[in-house]
C-alpha cells in the first residue's frame, strides 16, 4: 500500500494528467498490487516483523450453545494482537472478523453455501479440537467482531465483540 501511494505520488509530481500518462502509470501497476488494497473494515493483517500481543481464544459448544472464551476484548488502538485459537468442540468452527453488519451479511451468503471455507486474512476455520493463529493490527476505533459464520452457529451465540479504544 505504501509503495503504490508512493508510486503515484511520484507520477503526479513529475507529470502532468493526460490520458498518455495514465496510461504509464496503470502500465508501471504491478498487477498485484491492486489485491492488496483489499478492504477490511476491522484493520489490517498483522505485521510478523513487529511485536504483537498474545491472546487466547478458546470455541466451545454444549447444552445448545456454542461460543468464544472471551467473548469480549478490548485493545488499543494501532495495537497488534496475535490471536491463538483453540476449538475445543467437536464441529468446525470459525473465527472471522469484521464488523457485525458484514458478519451479518455474511452469514446470509454461507447459508445457500454452506461449504464455503475461509482462509483469508481476517478468517479462519478450525477442525473439530484444532487450532490456528491470526495476526491483525487494529488500525480504527470502533466495535468489531468475530464471529462464526457456519449456519445455525451464530444463532446459537458464536460472537464476540471487540473494542477499540
Ligand atoms: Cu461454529
């Protein structure tokens, strides 16, 4: 992100706009470049380089419930967390993070595809006693969450909120 701001800076301070230009500078764009401007509304993905705070998060079920332990998290804001995730249950679970209104939207999605998986920055899913790490820098203020987006499991309490101070 900073190289591509970089690079058009660069072409606006030595060139003026006409449409030869632009051309030049979509041609100088690394066709990679335009997948890492994905959009998370919860931050960034986490720098290995730079230092992170470890926080453990455990994915229950039982007697109709499902859940994270905590369900509740506060950072600061532009602090990295590593979160290790531990699914202590016996089904798939997920951990994704985003805000409630996205979670929310989609969960609609997972539920006419319901095999969908997720390995993206911002997601993981788990096996049954399985476990996995998530780097992210949480860049704004605001309430985010994670959640599980596997059908029927929100439903029985598979959230959990974050806060950004
Ligand atoms: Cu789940």
């Amino acid at each position: 992100m900073q190289k591509h701001a970089s690079i058009v800076t660069a072409v606006g301070l030595l060139l003026t706009s006409s449409a030869a230009i632009l051309a030049t500078h979509v041609t100088i764009m690394p066709a990679s470049a335009h997948e890492d401007h994905r959009h998370f509304s919860a931050g960034e993905p986490g720098d290995p380089k730079k230092p992170a705070r470890v926080i453990n998060i455990k994915m229950f079920e039982g007697s109709g419930k499902m859940g994270y332990e905590p369900a509740r998290i506060e950072v600061r804001r532009g602090e990295q967390i590593r979160f290790v995730l531990q699914n202590e249950g016996e089904e798939d679970h997920e951990f994704i993070l985003a805000t409630a209104t996205e979670n929310r939207k989609h969960a609609e999605v997972m539920k006419k595809n319901p095999d969908m998986e997720h390995d993206d920055p911002n997601a993981k899913r788990l096996l049954p006693h399985g476990n996995s790490e998530l780097l992210w820098k949480f860049t704004k203020r605001g309430t985010f969450e994670f959640a599980c987006l596997i059908p029927g499991h929100y439903e029985k309490g598979m959230f959990g909120r974050i806060i950004v101070r």
